[in-house]
C-alpha cells in the first residue's frame, strides 16, 4: 500500500512513552499535527491517507470527528505528562480539514491550548482547498485562532487542474487569498504543482505570476510525483498521459525560483519561499530540525525525543480505538543514534541555512567537499562551517545527500 508505514513494535495499550523519550520533552518545541482524513473527491495524483464519504464505511464519519480527536489531544496530556512544554505550533492538515465546520477545527484548537496552553505566538495552520472555504468560513477560522492559512491553488490552468482531478475553478485560489486578508490573516500561503502532463513553460509561468499577484507571503512548489496504486498512475501506465520529464520539471523549478525571488520570495527549503523569516511556515521548520510533535488522526505520526510512534490507518479502526479507551497507536520505534544523525542531516541540507559540517563523519566531509568543487554547494558558507546547497545543488538535493550520509 502506498504510503504504508514501518510494521514497529506494538504501542501500549495506554500509549505510555519510554523514559528515555520523555526526557527530552522540554528540550525542543512541541508542535501538534492535526489529520483531517476526508476530501469531497480523491485527486488522481495523490496517496494520502484520505477517505471519501464512498469510502469510509461505517464507523466513522465527518460529524463525530471534531470529538474523536478532542479524545485523543486528552491522551496525549496524559502520555506526556507534566514535563511537555506549551504548543509553539499546530498544523492542521489532511485530506481537507475545511470539510469540518470551522467550529468544529477551533473545538480541537481549544482542546490542544486547554490541555497544553500555547504560546502567546503560537503559528495556527489550516490547509484548505479553494472550494471548500468561503469569506464567512474564513472569518470564522481567523475568530477560532488560526493564523494561517495554507491553500492549495496548484495551477492556473484548467486543463492542468483537470488533470489533477482539482475541482476548483481558476481564480477560486486567488479569490480565497483576497477573503483571508479581509478576515485578518497575516499569512497566507498557496501550493503549486509543477509538471503536470500536458503543462507547457508558459501554463506554468502564468501559474507563478497569478499565485504571486495575489499577494501571499509564502508559496511552496512541489514537483509532481506519480505514486504507485493512484489513479494518475494507472493512466500513466496506460499511456492515456505521459510519463513527467525530469529535465522539463528542473526548467520549471528554476523559472519558479526565478520568479519568486524577483518577487521578494527567497528559498528558505528546496520547495518553499516565503516573504522574510517571519512568513516561513514554523511548523514545518520543527519538523526539519527535529522537534517533537504529536500527531492527532487515523495514520498521524508523532515524534517525542527519538521516538517515533503512528496511529492505525482508517477512521474506522481509529474511532474504535478512541471510543474503547485506548491509544489509536498502531506501531512505534526508537531511532539509534545513527538514524537520527542521518535524518538531521537529510533534513538541513534541504533548508538554506544549510547542515553544520560538524555533524558530518569523515566520508561525509569528503562528499561535502566535492559537492563544492561540482559547483553542487557554496563555498563560502563551506569555508564558513555549513554545507548550502547552490541553486543546482537543489535540483540534485539528493544525489549531494546521498554523498553526505553513505
């Protein structure tokens, strides 16, 4: 299955952590992820751990979510315990979370700061499709505490969205932007997919230029990837569409990062710009550099000092589990020293800040050297102690990667 997760050990009935991990609590931020498992229809490209309403099946439903995750936000207090420090950030993701009510997202947001508190700046993220909010909905998330919103625009062409299976309309994105500001967000971001079959230079750059115009302070843009098991795939595979061109989507992430930067939009992650450090998107900042978080929702994954945990896939075995009692968990396992050097590793090289080379071994040094001489990585920021990746050591991010952990 696509996107399936490691087999782990078993997770305790109670979820009760280790020591060792719980001891690390206080040491880095705490962020919380919050799955929204349903969308209105299933793109084609995507993998996700999402449920249509066709495809849920009994036992679950959109209407008694808002309670099954209030349920499981009270387990995690009681995992955790009192050494967890206050949220600095929650990201609510999914599937698409504006199906719910917005009253029923700032019931969940409410919990998280009842059992927990937040930070007095805490970053509130929702994820929303273009058709799935409107100005009084915004308004209502902006009035519940959300202080950011995260849309997924993804083109501007409408052969291009219809490829996608994106039932928005050109123009719903940016509409969307103009009612968020209006309802008082100060950051909004949009998602673009690039290398759509059937997408020229041109669908593209009209993509940037309109997502740009809108006036957001963050854009992030993916290169579009086909998973095995989607429908994409299986069109793909039957030479309905074809197959998308490595050299044709590294044109389109330079034109992009062209673009943006001359918009005043820097790289801050391979596939994120964002208007200065104040419109980076934080929560996913704690991710990169190893936080700790907790993740609320069928098939969420949490991370707490090394240890890293997951929650059964489908809504159904979810809301059982919650309703019983007991922890959603479906697997867990504890990250050796060695993992989690890689993974930090991995993880920095992606962002401009870069990795310290003082957590490189000797082979790592060496590949972070020749990175250098390829013109792979800067060699200021080398000579200086970091290892930043030069705008075509981002179109090769993971060949350098591979060089800096083999």
């Amino acid at each position: 299955m696509p996107g399936s997760p490691p087999d782990g050990e078993p997770v305790p009935p109670d979820g009760r952590l280790e020591p060792a991990a719980l001891a690390q609590l206080g040491a880095a931020p705490l962020g919380f992820y919050v799955h929204v498992p349903f969308c209105a229809t299933r793109c084609g490209y995507c993998d996700f751990n999402t449920y249509t309403a066709a495809e849920l099946g009994g036992g679950a439903s959109r209407a008694s979510y808002a309670r099954l995750a209030i349920d499981e936000v009270r387990l995690a207090r009681k995992v955790l315990g009192a050494g967890a420090p206050e949220v600095s950030t929650v990201f609510f993701g999914g599937g698409t979370p504006t199906l719910l009510p917005p009253s029923d997202l700032a019931a969940i947001l409410a919990a998280i700061k009842t059992e927990f508190g937040m930070a007095t700046d805490a970053e509130v993220t929702t994820e929303a499709n273009p058709e799935s909010v409107d100005q009084r909905a915004l308004e209502d998330l902006r009035a519940g505490g959300f202080t950011r919103i995260s849309l997924g625009m993804q083109s501007a062409a409408e052969h291009v969205l219809r490829v996608l299976d994106r039932s928005h309309s050109p123009g719903r994105a940016e509409q969307c932007v103009a009612w968020a500001r209006a309802a008082g967000f100060a950051h909004v971001s949009l998602d673009l997919i690039y290398g759509t079959p059937g997408e020229s230079a041109q669908d593209w750059e009209r993509s940037v230029r309109q997502a740009i115009g809108t006036g957001p302070d963050h854009i992030s843009a993916y290169a579009l990837i086909v998973e095995e098991g989607t429908k994409l795939a299986a069109r793909v595979k039957r030479g309905e569409l074809a197959q998308p061109d490595d050299d044709a989507m590294a044109d389109r992430y330079l034109a992009a990062d062209e673009m943006l930067g001359a918009a005043g939009l820097a790289w801050y992650e391979i596939s994120n710009w964002a208007a200065g450090p104040g419109s980076a998107c934080r929560h996913n900042l704690l991710y990169w550099a190893g936080g700790n978080w907790w993740g609320i929702g069928p098939g969420a994954h949490r991370h707490v000092g090394g240890m890293r945990w997951w929650n059964v896939r489908h809504p159904a075995a979810y809301a059982g589990k919650i309703a019983d009692g007991i922890s959603p968990g479906q697997g867990r396992e504890v990250l050796s020293s060695a993992q989690r050097s890689t993974e930090q590793i991995m993880l920095a090289t992606r962002l401009a800040t870069g990795c310290p080379l003082s957590v490189l071994g000797a082979a790592g040094r060496r590949g972070a050297a020749s990175a250098v001489t390829d013109g792979l990585a800067d060699p200021a920021a080398f000579a200086a102690g970091r290892l930043v990746l030069t705008t075509a050591g981002r179109l090769l991010a993971d060949a350098v990667i591979r060089g800096l952990t083999e």
